[in-house]
C-alpha cells in the first residue's frame, strides 16, 4: 500500500500513528512517553526496533546531551531518544525504496553522513564535516537524531545490513560493536594476517577487537586488562596471549612474544594516560597504534618517542567506511561468536535497570540488550 507521501506499507506490519518511545527529561532523566512514530522520506525506511543494546556513549548522551560535532554539543534537547545500537524488521518504505523490502530483519549502522562533503565521499561518514546537520543531510541516530530506545525508528538505506535467518535478535545489535572494531582494523591497513595484534582493554569494542583480528588471521592476537572474567572471555573468542595488567608488565611481555622488536598493531580500547603510554611503548618501529576509546581527560605522553620510531597514530569515531557490513559478513559465517559478551536481557520499559546494569556493572555485566518484541518482553534474562 503506498500513501498520499509515497510511502510504502504492508498490513502484514501495522504501523500506528503513536509509539512508546524513552526521551531525556533533564541530565540523567529518562520518561517512557507517547511519541508520534516516525515518517521514513526518499532514501529512508522505517525500523520497527525489536532489539537494542546498551552502549557506554548512551550513558554519556543520557548524562549530558547528544554530540552535535567532533568538538561540541548540542543544547540538552529534553524531547530526545537517545539509543544507537539496534537492529528490526522494516516496516516500512519512504519513497521510491526498492533496495530493501518490508518484513526484511536488519541491523544498521549509526552514522548517515551528508553523502556531499570531503569526507563523505572518501567514505569517512563518521567524520562528515557536516556532522550534526540534518538540514544538509546527516543523521547519527541515537546521537542527533532520534535513536533506538523506542518502538520504531527512521534509517537511511546506506545504514543498513540485512541480518541472517540464523543469527538471533541480541546478537545483531552487536554487530555495531564489531563494526567498530573492524574498522579500527581497517585504518590500521586492514591486511593484519600473520601480523602481530595486541589490544589494550577487555570492553565490549576490545573484545570483539580480538574475535575481528583473530578471524582475519592476524597472530599473535594479545590482550590486555585487570579483570581476569573478561580476559578469559578473549581468550575464548581467539586472543592467543592475556595479560593481567597487575601482575605483569603488558610492555615487557609483549616485546617478549615479538622477538624484542613489539607489535605490529595496537588497538587501544581503555583510554588512560597509563594505557596510551603502554600503547606507545609496545609498537614495534613503524607500526601502528589505533585510538578507539575516549579519554575523559587530556593526555601526557611520549610522543619524542613516537617521531623517533616513526610510529603512526590514528583515532577512530564510531563504525566507519562501511566496516559493519563486513563484521556482519564474518558474523554470519560464524567466524567468531559475538554472543559471548552478551551478559544481560531486560525489556524496553525496563530501560533504566537496565542501564543500571551496564553503568555500575552490575553482575560483571558487559553487553546488556534491551527488547521490544513480546516473546523476549522479560525483567531480566542471563545470556547462555
């Protein structure tokens, strides 16, 4: 059925006028609130939200507003929902989609850049130099556009990845994570096979980090960390070596398992002083070190040393250049198994013990998932 708008529905998927959606009230408030649902435009369809994990950044947003650019907010924005990392069922069409059917399981990717500027057509959409301007384009869902923490939400085709019959609901809003992951890989070189990876910070991005360079045949794949729970989950998605940080010396083991020289590649998943500076330390004469996490503070390193080995740095933001699609592909042919940092299910309206959970690591909790379909609708479920 198509309306007056071109766009198209199915009775197979009845979409309503209102859905219950969470919106930020002040810093660190949430209301569950009737929302009108979403219209999908050209280029857009409407996700109907079946699942939707919860993600450090959706603290901080809760906390103090949505990230308009790379170095600014916008003004705390009380009728928000925040939310990036889900997956659903297309319920709808905006004009003109033929890339894509109703009824289709996808999971997607957060950021749609401009498609105009510098850096969106060098694929760096994450970057885009209009970045948080929907007027011109951009959209960054559950950043500044409305997110997942709701029935249903609008995603532009290029945000999409189709999701396999035989992947489950909570493990495709993992497939961001991975993506991530991917592409700190991806602005490293992407050829890491027979290469040396450590990565520094068994989070939910660092773990998956191991699971990506492992299955792209990188080795050694070394981890580091403090808590030996999380480090024996990386070692069971392929990291070859764990440190514990408090009872070894991270820099000294890993020169010992590369021949003195370091690695070839560090993925930096903690975001301390301490951390980058270990990071800096255990790179191997041009090699390279990516920047995945955020610090909250300014930083106090080696950089003499950094020029003198001719070490390269890069930062990453979110899940660029297209890398969630190749996580997905990895993740369907069960190259590794994502699941494994999936700790915690609770119900959509359920939302704020959920992000108790996920912000006090409640239960040692590392991936928390939120559902909306009424055969998951539980307080609280321990993934297998």
């Amino acid at each position: 059925m198509y309306g007056s708008n071109g766009v198209k529905t199915s009775l197979q998927f009845p979409v309503p006028e209102q859905m219950k959606a969470w919106v930020l009230g002040g810093p660190d408030e949430l209301f569950l609130r009737d929302k009108p649902t979403p219209v999908p435009g050209r280029a857009e369809v409407l996700v109907r939200i079946d699942a939707v994990a919860i993600c450090a950044t959706d603290l901080q947003v809760i906390h103090g507003g949505a990230p308009a650019s790379i170095g600014g907010g916008l003004p705390f924005n009380k009728n928000f929902t925040p939310g990036h990392e889900y997956m659903g069922t297309i319920a709808a069409l905006g004009p003109d989609v033929d890339e894509f059917e109703i009824g289709e399981r996808i999971s997607v990717e957060i950021h749609a850049g401009c498609g105009q500027c510098k850096r969106c057509r060098q694929g760096m959409y994450t970057s885009c130099i209009n970045y948080g301007r929907p007027d011109k384009g951009h959209r960054a869902n559950g950043f500044t556009t409305d997110g997942g923490f709701a029935e249903y939400a609008v995603n532009h085709i290029n945000t999409l990845a189709r999701v396999p019959d035989t992947m489950g609901d909570a493990e495709a809003t993992l497939v961001v994570t991975a993506g991530t992951s991917m592409y700190g890989l991806t602005e490293l070189g992407g050829l890491v096979a027979g290469e040396s990876v450590v990565v520094i910070g068994p989070g939910p991005i660092g773990l998956l980090a191991v699971a990506v360079a492992k299955a792209l045949g990188a080795s050694p794949v070394i981890l580091t960390g403090t808590r030996d729970k999380r480090l024996a989950i990386g070692k069971g998605l392929g990291a070859d070596r764990v440190i514990n940080i408090a009872e070894e010396n991270a820099v000294d083991v890993v020169k010992e398992l590369t021949g003195g020289i370091g690695a070839d590649y560090v993925v930096e998943c903690a975001g301390t002083e301490a951390t980058i500076d270990q990071a800096i330390h255990m790179t191997n004469r041009g090699g390279k070190i990516c920047l995945a996490a955020f610090p909250h503070d300014k930083v106090m390193t080696d950089i003499a040393h950094l020029v003198k080995n001719n070490i390269y740095v890069y930062g990453i933001r979110g899940e660029g250049r297209s890398a969630t699609r190749r996580a997905m592909a990895l993740m369907a042919e069960k190259r590794f198994d994502a699941t494994n940092i999936h700790t915690h299910t609770f119900a959509l309206a359920d939302l704020p013990t959920a992000l108790r959970y996920a912000r006090e690591r409640v239960e040692d909790a590392i991936k928390v998932v939120v559902t909306t379909r009424e055969a998951n609708m539980v307080a609280s479920v321990a993934a297998e």
